[in-house]
C-alpha cells in the first residue's frame, strides 16, 4: 500500500511540476562558466526536476546497494555464530556426560 501513495503523489507532484512549466514557457538568460544562453523556462523547469529525480534516484539505489550488502554480512555473521553456538552446546554435553562418568562416589552415596 506504501508503494501505491508513492507512486499517487509522485504523481500529483509531477503534475504540478508540469503545469508550472507550461505556464512559465518565456526565454530566460542563463550563465554558464564558459558563457550565456537562452533557453525557454519550461526546459529549465523540467531539466531541474529531471536532474533532481535522478540525482535523488542515485542516492536511493546506492543507499539500497549499501543495505543488502550490510544484509549479507549480518547473516554470514549470525551463521558463524549459530555454527558457534552449536559446537559449544556439544562441548557442554561432552563435559556433562563425562562428569555423570566419573562422578566419585561420596559418603552420602554409600
């Protein structure tokens, strides 16, 4: 369900995104470093918010890449450490069963 508002209010956002671009459809001046140009404002208002998606995009599937490998490493861990665990329960049931077998008999048991 959490997908589906994202996906509707990306697309409200967009829409509004559009309509503010046709209404701004003017030449504007802008400088580069290397010089100057004219371009239509509806082309800088797309270019931005293209840019903008694409740049925050970027960060999700970097940030997602970084998560699964972290994933990865945590459970290769929490295998090494069940692997663990099961050996020192096999080391305590050796311990018990030669306790039980060399149990020396005390007064009490006499």
């Amino acid at each position: 369900m959490r997908v589906q508002w994202n996906l509707i209010l990306a697309l409200i956002f967009a829409l509004i995104v559009a309509i503010f671009a046709v209404v701004n459809v003017d030449a504007v001046r802008v400088d580069y470093v290397f010089g100057t140009t004219n371009l239509p404002l509806i082309l800088i208002i797309l270019g931005s918010a293209l840019l903008g998606g694409l740049i925050v995009g970027s960060i999700g599937l970097f940030r997602n890449f970084m998560l699964q490998r972290q994933v990865k490493q945590f459970t290769k861990e929490k295998e090494q450490l069940e692997g663990n665990v099961d050996e020192l329960q096999q080391k305590i049931k050796a311990l018990e069963t030669s306790a039980e077998q060399n149990q020396v008999p005390t007064s009490e048991n006499q």
